[in-house]
C-alpha cells in the first residue's frame, strides 16, 4: 500500500476509512486528526451553484414517457415523486482507497480468494431467458424484419430485477463464484447488450431504465448476496448514464454502492480490476462527467435542489475510490493515474476544500481533499503554493510582532530567508546559512554571491541552486552514485560521521517546491515514494522513516543490470542453489575495501534454494533500497520536511512530487513558440521567424539543451511551457562577429 496514491503491486493491501464523529468548531485539530483523505460526506460541496456550458435534458421529460406497470411506479418515475428510503451518510461507511495514511489500513493479504464475510445463501436464479447467441441472432433478425418484439422482451425480463441481470448474465447459474478473483459474469455478453441497447428504439431503452429504477427500489433493503454485487457490477457499466436526463436513477445506484459493507466493496475492486481497459476508462469518464455536471449545470433547476442531492457528489468520489484502488491494484494499471484528475475542480475555490478538510476535524464536511486522486497536479501545485505564502506570511508577521514586542525597529530582511554564500565555498556556506537560520526556512528566499553587486529578483535565486545542485552531485563529491544504465542518481552507502550534506539537500529540494523553483536532479521514482513514506514526519523519532516497500521493478529502475540478474534467478527453472551457489551474504566496495553483509542472521551459511529465493530477492532489494541508505535518506528526509512540512504532501504521489521538484520531461516547443515574448522584437519580424525555425528542426536532444542553456532545466514546469517565461530580447550593442 502506498501512501498519496502510489501505484501498488497487487499484494498491497486496501484501506479503510474509519466513520467520523459529530463536527467539531472551535480549534484547528492536529494533524493526526485530519478526516481521512477518502471518506465522502454528506455536506454540499465548494461550488455546488455555479453554472456551465451545456444544455442538460431533463429526467422528467423522459420519466412521464415510462409506460409503467403499476401507477404506483408511475409516481416514484418522475424526479419530484421519486422517494428512496433513507440511508446513513456516506461518510459513516468505510471507502475504500489507496490513499489514506497507514494507521487506517486493512491488508489485502490477510484475505483468501474466498472472502472470510458472511456468505448469505443465494437466491435460485430464474432461467436463463437467452444465451450470448440467441440474443445475437435476434438482433440480426430485427435489420431483415424490422420486429424488435424479441429484442424489446429480452431488455423487460433481463433488467426487472436483480435476479433476472443474474440469470441472464451469469456464466453458470447454479455456481456460486463467491471469490474475488472471478465475478462469475459473462462480460462479452454484458458488453454485447449494452453495445446493442444505444442503437435500439427510444421505448426499449426507456424500459430498461424503469426496470433499473424497480429493481434499485426493490434491492435497497437486505443484506447484500454476491448476485446483488454482480448486479450492481452489471449496471454500474449501462452507458444509458452517459446522458444526464438519467442522472437521478444513476445518483441512486452510486449511493447504493458507496453504502456498502467493507467486505463487498473488496469483491467490486478486485473485479474492477479485471474489466478491460476500454470499459474501464469509460466508467471513470463517466463518473468524472457526472461530478463535473452536477458541480457546474446550465440550468440548476433542472436537477433536484442541491439541499436534497448533496450526497451525490460524494456518493460518485466514494465509487471513483474504488475503481482508483482497483487501478493501483494491477500490476501494470489499466490507465494512466493521470486520468483520474476531473480538470474541472482547477476552477472550483481549491483553498475552502483545502480548510475544510484540514480545519474541520472528522466532521461530515465534504471536500475533494479526501479524493486527491481527482485533483490535477496543477491545482495541486496551486493549494502547496498558497498554503506555502500564507505559512510565509504568518512566520513574518510572527517575526514582526517579536521585534516590535522587543522595542526594536524592524528590518525588511527579517521578512526574508537572506543567503550570503562566497563562490568558492558554496557548499560549505550554504550549509552553514541554512543551519544558522533554521527557523527561517519558511520565508522567501533571497540569495547573495559574496562581494557581487546586485538584487536577487529570482536569478541570482536559481544560480545558487544550479551551482549548489552541480556541485553536490558531482562524482568527486561522493555523496551521490551516478547510473548510466538509468541515466540517474542514487545514495551513496558509504559510511560516515556527518550526514548534514544529505540533510542540506533535502533542504534544498524543499525549498526548490516552496519557492515554486525546478531543479535539474535526477533521483529514481523510488526515492520519492520513500521520501513520502510517511508523509508527514511522525511524532515518535524511534519510528523509522524514508523506508518502504520495494520490488524488484523498483531496482530495476536504479540498477537495471542487477535486477535483471535477480529476476533470472526467480525465473530459474534448475537447481538454484547448484547453479548460483550464493548465499544469503552480499558484498558492497567502500573506499576500495571489500565489505559483506549478511541479509538475515547467520545469511552466511544459509544457501539460496528454490524453496527460498524469493526471500533472498525480497530481502537483497531492501536492504540496496532501505536499509543500506538509511542514515543517509533519513537526514535527505528530515530536510525535505524541515522545509516542506505541510498537510498538502498528504494529496500528493511520488509521480506528483517529482514533478513538482523536476518539472515534466515532455516538450512542446510549438507551446513555448506560443507563450514567447518578445523585447524589442514583433514575433512577425524575420529574425524571429529564423529563430524558431531552427529551433522547430532540432532533434528532441538539442531542443532539451537549448531549455538547459535558457532555463537551467531541461524539464518542464507544472503549469507547461508557459511558465518559463521565456522572453527573447534585443541587444542594441553592435558586435563585430
């Protein structure tokens, strides 16, 4: 499991939220008391009113079409009559997510195949109305006949209730497929129903829906059976819910699956886990619209008055958790994390969700903050940057305060964190500068080149950086081991007495994210998994920090050589311990002395068999990714957090913060071309033109240097091109060439 939404491997155990308490007022509540950052909550959103593009239909004009059974039907059909029975809150039900700290974890590992909850006896199944290949050859019949009689009775039967989805889609109705690692339904067929209902006339698809309304009011009470699950599978995937006019039917169906038991929403992940990408991604698409819509409307009186549908957002979050966990959960996941983001919450008051969430304890107060995987890495970038000033700007004014408090005259640099470095002893100096002035680490930074004239309006700034970062990783230095395999930068294992260097560079990397500055560092993404492991620094010194749990694909992103070799060895088909003839004892080179370490007690003398040489592999990695480096990543960490100790860590993922500190490797010059400006030139003028022609040509290499040579990065920045503020000037001085 993974802390700020890192992509686990399949072993990783899920996460429970606990249900919160009554609101708290008063006290801002500690950190350790945040609300969990999944939990979904009753209360309206920030935003709920405002308007959007788009006209939206409405259910009603479709729901008094509904040819229904019984008048009775008839009055639940339409928005102002349709009544469902009251639930608890959202928020008292455990969510499921990837992203909660570590003292409110379950592990997956603990659970079998067979899940240990109650098994409640299934129903008996009505009969199978028709397979896969009849319903396919009805379909076939109506493009020669034009009758859709059958094709219309299929759609009645099959979605009237929840048995009825289950005999028709289930691939053996006497089975139980009580296991998590198979829902037991025959996806083709669900797929061929759904792809088939689009194109079918406006009546069957109305019947469908009024069968989906029957059957949600039918199934609300009761303890759930696993055919409800697989029920709720199946509809959950309705394209129908594309449309907004059905968007109260499919608020009911989130609501009804966000309000499940612990146990039943691990069977929904690990289903969702199978589903193919196609189908997937379009879940998510769905449910990311339907949040975006129902935050934004063109017309709000449209839907039911936000005062008796504030569930609905959170309901929707809730059942995005599940499939965000779901994707985590996969080895390889079946989209990009990116694609969870829903642009639409940059427009939203990021700051009130950002309070809400850290201000109101575990009260029934919603905010996304509990969601982060929905939040773009840009509005993210946008809560650390002002949470940063306002920190700024509390600890100046506080410094203020002190010195009026003391009768002496303030001083501007007070306001400031003011380095003064020589050139020729920048390492030195800028330790020195950061230690003395500790308590200032969370004031604007202003830099100084001993015995130069100038203000530092952000150059001299990113000069130090660029000159300190040059220097500490350079070779020579030893503190950093460059890997040409993988073109980055690990930890040194060399023992010493002083790991204040390792600190400074954490020090320096939070300052980078503080002070909205890209670095041009080159860690692996497993040293910012670590480096959020745990996000927040614990209150306990005797809890270890900086470790976490490591793969063989995590070493392989370091050292691609050895963990190729490690993943033969597992793969191995002979006798391992005649064939590799190791041990559990590995070697490391310091200062041209050969050193051996044992990787358990007495590893020495115990050989690396079949029966064990995945604990060997297991054991190997941790000890090259955690325990051999830990002195030296944990004082890397303490700088980082010394800096950058803030709740907003908590939203983020290894991925996030590593683009926060290095910037986005993508280019897109014809996006820089866009946000040039020009000083003393017309982008129209031949010069320019030139210019840009050439730059246009290079090769992706030469474009990356060209960034180097103007920025001192060769990445890019959160916000894209645009913030580079790249600006191509005149020289009016005349050289001779």
């Amino acid at each position: 499991m993974s802390e700020a939404g890192r992509v686990p491997s399949p072993a990783t155990p899920l996460v429970v939220a606990a249900a919160a308490p009554e609101e708290r007022k008063g006290k801002e509540p500690e950190r350790e008391k945040l609300p969990p950052i999944v939990s979904a909550g009753a209360g309206a959103t920030a935003g709920l009113d405002r308007g959007a593009k788009g006209q939206i239909s409405t259910f009603s004009s479709f729901i008094s079409a509904v040819s229904p059974k019984k008048e009775a039907a008839e009055n639940r059909s339409s928005p102002a009559h349709l009544v469902f029975p009251n639930i608890k809150n959202v928020r008292d039900q455990p969510p499921i997510c990837l992203d909660v700290r570590q003292k409110q974890r379950v592990s997956m590992d603990a659970s079998s195949s067979e899940m240990k909850a109650p098994v409640l006896p299934e129903p008996i199944l009505p009969i199978q109305p028709k397979t896969m290949k009849d319903f396919q050859e009805d379909v076939e019949k109506v493009k020669s006949s034009g009758d859709w009689k059958a094709v219309h009775d299929f759609y009645l039967t099959t979605f009237d209730s929840f048995p009825e989805l289950n005999a028709a889609f289930k691939k053996d109705a006497t089975a139980s497929f009580n296991t998590i690692e198979d829902s037991g339904i025959n996806a083709k067929f669900v797929n061929a129903v759904y792809d088939t209902l689009l194109n079918t006339p406006q009546d069957i698809q109305k019947t469908v829906l009024k069968g989906i309304i029957n059957s949600l009011l039918r199934e609300w009470k009761g303890p759930r059976t696993k055919d409800d699950l697989r029920a709720y599978f199946i509809l959950l995937q309705n394209p129908q819910f594309n449309n907004t006019s059905t968007y109260v039917i499919y608020a009911h169906l989130l609501r009804q699956i966000a309000t499940l038991v612990e146990a039943d929403h691990h069977f929904l992940v690990h289903w969702f886990k199978k589903l193919s990408q196609k189908r997937f991604k379009q879940l998510v698409e769905r449910l990311l619209q339907f949040i975006s819509l129902r935050l934004f409307p063109a017309k709000p009186e449209e839907f039911p008055p936000i005062t008796k549908c504030s569930w609905w957002i959170p309901s929707a979050a809730k059942v995005l958790a599940l499939l965000n966990t779901a994707n985590n959960l996969v080895h390889l996941p079946l989209i990009p994390y990116t694609d969870f983001y829903n642009s639409t919450l940059d427009h939203i008051d990021l700051m009130e969700e950002y309070h809400t969430w850290q201000n109101f304890g575990n009260s029934h107060r919603f905010s996304f903050c509990q969601y982060p995987f929905v939040i773009s890495i840009a509005a993210k970038k946008i809560i650390i940057q002002r949470d940063s000033e306002q920190q700024m700007i509390n600890i100046a004014r506080q410094s203020l305060v002190d010195k009026v408090s003391r009768r002496q005259r303030p001083d501007m640099n007070m306001l400031f964190l003011n380095m003064k470095v020589r050139r020729t002893h920048l390492v030195s100096d800028s330790l020195d500068e950061l230690t003395r002035k500790r308590a200032d680490l969370k004031k604007k930074l202003k830099v100084t080149f001993v015995g130069e004239a100038g203000l530092d309006m952000g150059g001299l700034t990113k000069e130090w950086f660029l000159l300190l970062i040059r220097q500490i990783f350079h070779p020579d230095y030893g503190m950093f081991t460059y890997h040409k395999d993988s073109h980055c930068h690990w930890f040194s294992s060399f023992k010493c007495d002083n790991y204040s260097e390792f600190r400074l560079v954490g020090i320096l990397m939070g300052l980078a994210v503080y002070n909205s500055i890209t670095l041009d560092i080159r860690f692996p993404p497993c040293c910012y998994k670590k480096l959020l492991s745990p996000p927040i620094i614990p209150s306990d010194q005797n809890i270890p920090v900086g470790i976490c749990s490591v793969t063989v694909d995590d070493l392989c992103q370091i050292m691609p050589e050895l963990a190729h070799g490690l993943s033969e060895l597992l793969s191995h088909e002979g006798n391992v311990e005649e064939d590799f003839y190791s041990t559990f004892q590995v070697f490391q080179e310091e200062f041209g002395i050969i050193k051996s370490y044992n990787l358990k007690p007495g590893g020495d003398k115990i050989s690396v068999t079949n029966q064990n040489r995945k604990e060997y592999v297991q054991l190997y990695t941790d000890f090259l990714l955690n325990k051999s480096i830990y002195k030296q990543f944990a004082a890397f960490y303490y700088g980082f957090h010394s800096v950058c100790a803030s709740n907003a860590l908590m939203l983020l993922r290894p991925e996030e913060v590593e683009i926060l500190v290095c910037g986005s490797p993508d280019l897109d010059m014809h996006a820089l071309q866009r946000s040039t400006q020009y000083d003393g030139y017309a982008k129209t003028d031949l010069t320019i033109k030139y210019f840009w022609d050439v730059v246009l040509g290079f090769p992706l290499d030469l474009q990356k240097k060209l960034l180097h040579f103007t920025t001192g990065s060769d990445r890019v920045p959160v916000g894209g091109m645009a913030d580079l503020n790249f600006k191509i000037s005149k020289n009016e001085t005349s050289t001779n060439w």
